[in-house]
C-alpha cells in the first residue's frame, strides 16, 4: 500500500519544474492563438469588403482607416466634397422677345404666377416697366430651384426666348467661416454667463460684464442674420426675366419715329444754321473790309 502524501509537505524539484513547464506551453499557446487572429483579421479587412471587415472586426483586427483624399475633404470643410455643389447660390437671367402689345399682360401674368406661389416658394424683388416708343419690361425674383425651367417656360409661351445666362457663387468658405464664427460666439457667451453667475463680482466687473455679453450677442445675432441669408441664397434662385419687343415692331418704331420728328429736325437744322450765321457774319463784315483796303492799297502804288 503507497504510502499517503501529505499536501502540506513542499513540491519536489521534479514536480516544481514540470509545473513551471506546463505554465509556458499554456502561455505559448494562448500567444500562437491570439497572433494568427490578428493576422487572420489583417488580411481580412485588405480585401476592403464590408463582408470582410466585420469578419475582420470579429477576428480582433482593426477597422480600416479612411482614405487620405477623403480624410482631408472632411477636415477641410466639415463636409464630404461631393456635397460642394449644395453651397453654390445661383443666378439666371432671360431675355424674351414678344410683340409690344404683349409684353404688359405678360409681365403681369408672371408676376401673377410668383406672388401664387404656382411654382413653389417665390418672392418678387423687382418690377420696371418702360412705357412710349420703346416699351420694355424687367421682373426680378427669388424661386426655388425646381421653378426656375417652369417660370421661363411661362415667360417665353407663344414667344421668343433670347439671350439666357446661369452663374453661380461657391458659399462653401463663406458658410464654414460663419458657423466657426458663431461656434466661437456661443462658446464665448456661455462663459460670460458662467462669469456672470458667481456671487463675488463687484460692481464694475458686473458692468464689464454685461457690456462685454452685449457685444457678443450682438455680434452671434449679425452672424446668425448672414448665415440665415446665406441659407437663402443656397435654398432658392435669383431670376430676372427682361421682356422687349420684336425686332420688327422695333424696325418699324425707329422708322415711324423718324417721319414723326422730321419737321422737329427740320426746325432745329434751320434754327442751327441761322445762328451759325449769326456767329459768321461779323467775321465776314471784316473780311469783306480787309479785302477792300488791300485793293486800294494797290491801286495807289507808283507803277
């Protein structure tokens, strides 16, 4: 029969060292698992998959970095730079061409279609009409993007569209400098309110104090104000609509305009020509002088 062991008597050396043994074939294995995860998540997320970066994610591999061009445009404005065009404001001017009779009752009619909102949101700005020989009309507005095509559309029904132009103005720098402007405001103003709240202020630190809040709300409502135009001009469209005759009814005006002021222009050629006698005939007396005391002179000469 064995004889009983003792647990309180100490390990053996023999014993001591295959423990020590064991102890480092567990940590070697738990390193050899833990290095062929992170490989393993490694190449996974190369692939650029999405399937294999959440398979990557799984196996303990890191997610991705953004890319360099892409890190760079969303640090530079807040945004991603195929949102750009969401800050141009544009502008659009049309010319129509129409018979004179008309141009009245469609300058009406569109200005009509603005103020009914019949093509969305849409405010008058301008309206100037030129009556007489030469009649013409002019209407500014301000529409949203999507009534631009139907109100020149309105515009030019039944008669000839002209000239046309589009430009635009990229806000994009504008619109960031103002919201860091109005970031810094509030931030600004939180603290002067903080300030403002300690019960250890004297008077005159209360004074500044409120002085220096006012400035600074008057200086974020400025710059809410700009932002709020700005947000204006990036929502709608400036369109200015100008409405002039056909150049046939002009054709026919220049020449009626010229039988018509003939008799003026007759009045006035003769009026002219008098005084510019007028002006001549003491110059001529003298002449005329001149030429007569030269004559007699010679005359008087010996031989």
């Amino acid at each position: 029969m064995a004889p009983a062991t003792d647990p309180r008597m100490p390990p053996t050396p023999g014993h001591d060292g295959r423990v020590v043994r064991i102890r480092r074939m567990s940590r070697l294995r738990s390193l050899q698992r833990t290095l062929c995860g992170g490989c393993l998540g490694v190449l996974l997320a190369a692939c650029n998959g999405p399937a294999t970066q959440e398979a990557a994610m799984a196996y303990g591999g890191a997610a991705p970095a953004p890319a360099p061009a892409t890190a760079a445009a969303d640090a530079g404005n807040g945004t991603g730079g195929a949102r750009d065009a969401s800050f141009l404001a544009y502008e659009h001017d049309a010319s129509v061409t129409l018979p004179a009779d008309r141009i009245q009752a469609r300058l009406r009619e569109a200005q009509d279609a603005c103020t009914g909102a019949k093509f969305g949101e849409c405010v008058v700005l301008t309206v100037r009409q030129e009556g007489g020989d030469w009649p013409s009309a002019t209407l500014g507005i301000r529409i949203v993007p999507a009534g631009v095509e139907p109100m020149i559309a309105l515009a030019s029904a039944g008669a000839q569209l002209g000239s046309r132009g589009t430009r635009a103005e990229d806000l994009a720098v504008v619109v960031r400098d103002n919201a860091l402007l109005q970031q810094r405001l509030r931030k600004e103003r939180e603290r002067l309110l903080e300030f403002q709240d300690r019960r250890d202020l004297t008077v005159a630190d209360m004074i500044a104090l409120s002085k220096q809040l006012a400035e600074t709300e008057a200086l974020l409502e400025g710059a809410e104000q700009a932002a709020a135009g700005h947000r204006r001009r990036i929502e709608t469209q400036l369109l200015t609509l100008e409405f002039r005759p056909t150049p046939s009814q002009a054709s026919r005006n220049e020449i009626w305009l010229a039988l018509r002021d003939s008799g003026e222009t007759l009045s006035q050629g003769a009026a002219w020509t008098i005084r510019a006698l007028a002006f001549l005939l003491p110059l001529l007396v003298v002449f005329v002088i001149f030429v007569a005391v030269i004559r007699r002179w010679r005359r008087r000469r010996p031989g």
